[in-house]
C-alpha cells in the first residue's frame, strides 16, 4: 500500500511563488526517480522536473531558472519550488515516483493531483 500524497498547490497572482510537496508513504523500501508532471487544459501530460536519489536532475525547458525541484530521502518527500509563476503554468501537477515496496520489485506511482492556477 503505497501512496503518495500531493500538497501546497492554489491560486496565486503571476509573479507569485507556490511550493509543492509529496510525500510517499505505505511499505517502502527504496524510492529511486521522483518527478512532478503537469497537465494544462487542452494539452497532454507533460514532465516538468525529476530527480534521482542522489540529486541529478532535469527540467523542461519552459521552467528552467524558475522551478527548482529537491527532495529529501528520510522524509519520502519530493518537492517543486515554483518562482516566477507564469499564467501558462496553470495545470494540474502530479506527483510521480519509482518506489521499490518492501519484498518487491519497484514499480511506478502517482499521486491524485493537485491544481495550480496562476492569475494575470
């Protein structure tokens, strides 16, 4: 039973800062990749920011300089520092991470969602 649950999104004026937390938890052994992806009104599901365990990370272009995504391993948390925010980033943001269960093999999971809605 693993489960990763979403906080900290809303509304916010352009130019504002919102900070996004996920925090896995149920019967983990190891979390490898976490992630956050976004999903804008007539648009597909894209990546926004991933980080492996040890801190490598990768960004869309689009957010690069704005968005700083960390986690910290002893809390099972990753999280998406988002400045500058822009209009274009009003999306759904969900939370993603490769968790390896207790006596298992890992597997993917994603949180249920949480809307981020940027105001001009």
């Amino acid at each position: 039973q693993v489960q990763l649950v979403e906080s900290g999104g809303g509304l916010v004026q352009a130019g504002g800062s919102l900070k996004l937390s996920c925090a896995a938890s149920g019967s983990i052994f190891r979390i490898y990749t976490m992630g956050w992806y976004y999903q804008a009104p007539g648009k597909q599901r894209e990546l926004v920011a991933t980080i492996t365990r040890d801190g490598g990370t990768n960004y869309v272009d689009s957010v690069k300089g704005r968005f700083t995504i960390a986690r910290d391993n002893a809390k099972n948390t990753v999280y998406l520092q988002m400045s500058s925010l822009l209009p274009e980033d009003t999306a759904v943001y969900s939370c993603y991470a490769n968790i390896r269960g207790r006596g298992e093999v890992a597997n993917d999971y994603w949180g249920q969602g949480t809307q981020v809605t940027v105001s001009s």
